[in-house]
C-alpha cells in the first residue's frame, strides 16, 4: 500500500494557473476599491495606491444618489428570496417525487427535463418577455420572481440526490408506523436531503443574484433593479463625458455585491461538496 497519492506536476500547473486565473480578478477589484478617485487613474493596477479610502468609498457607494445602491441590494435579497428559495423548494418536492415514487409518463418527465436543462435561459429570454409582457407584468418584481421558480438543473440535481440519499426500506418503514406521505418527507426524508438542498440554493441563489438580462428585458423602473442592473447604469454613467467621479464607486460596489456569495459559499462549503458528491458513487 502506497503511504501517499501520486502528484502530477501536469496536474498542479494547470490548477495554478486556474487558481491564479480565478484570484486575479478578485485581487484587482479589491485593491482598487481601496484608492481614491485620482488612484485610480494615477496608480497600477494590482497595487495599492497611496491613500487606504476603502472605508470612504464604501460610504459614498451606500449614500449616493439617496442610497439607490441600498435599494437594488434590497431587491436584489427579494428576488433570492422568493424566486431562488421558491425554486430550491419546488426542486426538493419534483425531485423527491421523481425519484421515489413511480407513475405514467414518468420517461417523458425525465426526457423534458433532461431537454430543460440543456436549454440556456438567454434564448428565453425573449418569449418570457412577450408572455409577461401580455399578461401586464412587465416592470414588476413577479417579472424577475416567476420565472427564477424554474430550475431544471436543481430538479434534475434533487432527482438524482434523492435516488441515491434516500433508502426505500426507510420510507417502507416509516409508512409502515402510520406516518403519512407529508409526514415522511418532512420529518425522514429532508435530513437526508439537506446536503442536496442547500447545494441547490446556493446554484439557485447564484443563478437569481447574477441575473442581468432578464432583468434588462423585464424592467424599466430604477426603483426595482437589481444590483446587477444598478452598477451597468453607474458603469454606463461612468463612461460618459464628466461621468468618471463615480467609477470608484463602480468598483466599490462590485466588490460589495459579490461578498455575500463568497460569504454563503464559504460558511456552506461542507454541505454542497457532499452534495455534488452524492450520487456520483455507488455501493
């Protein structure tokens, strides 16, 4: 038996260089929302300028024009909320069925999903638009909520989860002591399912939080854009003529957007690796 694994120097190149590719941008956007407005312009790029302004840049960035930046971050948490946590739990309940019980069509179910999935949502986009725009929707938070509540990835990933996380004989068993079907799932089958779920709502919730251009399409109204679509238009304010007083602000809020996603996948990190790992080995 061998005492340790065999490296591939191949192997640690290639991931170096991932590594490097994917801190790189991390590191830029940090360290330039650490400098002034003159900073910016005067200083390299991934070094620090003279000035530490973080503090003062995160300030400006939460009180300019009226604290608009605290709005989108708002909107941005209600779209999470309900469209993400909504397609994380019509996900766990398709999934649970699909996999454990049986009935007609259940193939074609399987077919449409599997279709779903390899569907990207940019080239939908455009009909959602024409079906909402019909329905009076359009410029309205359930524009952004509805079709978040649709995630053929995380129904598939709680399918497959769920055949592999949850024993037949252990729900036979609990049917057996009189429980009944809503009781079973709650109390026997979510434990079970909770590497799967919270998997699916942190792919949910980066799906819903970088969202840009359903968004785009669906909104007119400042007052409801998300942080995505908030910081384009600060991007796009930036860039025109006398407009470059706010790029620190551009970047400053760019680094505060992704922090809560760098936060949730850091306190849940155990919990969606098992996840994925699930049903990707067999007895």
């Amino acid at each position: 038996m061998r005492s340790g694994t065999k490296r591939s120097p191949l192997l640690t190149l290639l991931t170096s260089i991932m590594l490097l590719y994917s801190l790189v941008p991390l590191a830029w956007l940090f360290i330039n929302a650490t400098k002034t407005q003159d900073g910016l312009f005067g200083s390299f790029g991934l070094w620090f300028a003279g000035d530490f302004a973080l503090w003062d840049n995160v300030r400006e960035t939460l009180t300019y024009d009226d604290g608009v930046f605290l709005r989108w971050l708002l909107n941005t948490l209600l779209y999470v909320v309900l469209g993400a946590g909504g397609a994380t739990v019509l996900a766990t309940l398709g999934g649970y069925a699909l996999a454990k019980f049986d009935f007609p069509g259940k193939r074609a179910v399987f077919a449409t999903v599997i279709g779903a999935v390899a569907v990207p949502g940019t080239a939908l986009a455009v009909p959602t638009f024409l079906m909402f725009s019909n329905l009076g929707l359009t410029n309205t938070p359930w524009a952004i909520i509805i079709p978040s509540l649709i995630s053929p990835f995380g129904l598939y990933l709680m399918w497959t989860f769920a055949a592999e996380a949850i024993p037949g004989e252990l729900i036979e068993a609990a049917r057996v002591d009189g429980a009944g079907e809503l009781r079973t799932f709650v109390r026997v089958c979510v434990p079970l399912l909770a590497p799967g779920i919270v998997t699916v709502a942190l792919f949910t919730m980066v799906a819903t939080w970088n969202n840009y251009f359903l968004p785009l399409i669906m909104l007119k109204d400042p007052d409801w854009y998300p942080l995505t679509l908030g910081l384009n238009s600060w991007n796009d304010q930036a860039a025109t003529a006398g407009g470059q007083a706010i790029f620190n602000l551009v970047i400053t809020g760019s680094l505060l957007t992704i922090l809560p996603l760098l936060l949730a996948f850091l306190l849940l990190q155990r919990y969606w690796q098992s996840g994925l790992a699930a049903g990707g080995v067999k007895d």
